[in-house]
C-alpha cells in the first residue's frame, strides 16, 4: 500500500510538471493518495448540457453535475486529432486558467475532458479542430 500511494504522488507529480492531465486510474491512485480529493471530489453522475458551441463541424458541449457542483467538457461528430479543453475563471471570463484538462480524440469521433470542481468559478468548453487550425469555446456558465 506504501509503494501504491508513493507511485500515485510520483505519477501525478511528473504529470503536472508534464502539463498532462491525469485521467482514469491514474487520476484515481493520485487522489487516494493524496487524502481523495481528485477522485471523490467530481462525479459525472445527473450530468446536463449548460452550454453549446461548435468549430466548424465538431460540435462542443459543456456538461455538468447537478450532483457534484463539476463540469467538464466534451466534443461529438470530431476526428481523431481534435483537441477539448476547459477553462475556468473566477472573475466572469475575464481572466482565466486553462487550458485544463486538454484531452485529443484518439479514435471515434468523441471524447471529454476529467471534471473540474467549479465553486466560485465559471468554466466553458473550447476544441480544436485539428483540419483547420480553428479554435472555439462555449460561452461562460
């Protein structure tokens, strides 16, 4: 158990230094060791869409637990090589942290971002259309 929670503080310790998100076990193992709270923090549980947008023909959601006070972003009908991310802001959109959570569709043609906790904050989606070089977010929520 010692060694487990050891790799799991390493392994999120590079991934930050990296700029990577963590997704999955990874991210699971870090918040277990590091006292839980990347792992029960966020659910994706009574997940709705709160905002829309869309980079040419890829469309971009920004979802949300009603649960969990969460969100995260996804994208649909994209390519492999297209990119989501979230920003979040703690002053209406005027500045912001991101990109968070940057994660590439590797095949299909959808893929999300890991939830972020947004007491406090606004967040909106953005995506990258690997094709056109084109970027563009949903509004503020």
């Amino acid at each position: 158990m010692r060694f487990t929670k050891r790799a799991a503080v390493l392994t999120a310790g590079v991934a930050l230094l990296a700029g990577i998100g963590l997704t999955g076990t990874a991210a699971q193992a870090a918040g277990t060791a590091t006292g839980g709270a990347a792992a029960a923090a966020c659910s994706t549980s009574n997940a709705v869409t709160k905002r829309t947008g869309s980079v040419d023909s890829i469309r971009i959601e920004l979802r949300y637990s009603t649960s969990s006070r969460c969100a995260w972003g996804r994208i649909y009908s994209a390519d492999p090589g297209d990119k989501v991310w979230v920003d979040r802001s703690s002053n209406g959109g005027g500045t912001w942290t991101g990109p968070m959570g940057m994660t590439t569709v590797q095949s299909g043609s959808d893929t999300y971002t890991p939830a972020y906790d947004d007491a406090g904050y606004v967040m909106r989606a953005c995506a990258w259309n690997d094709t056109t070089g084109t970027t563009r977010c949903t509004g503020w929520y």
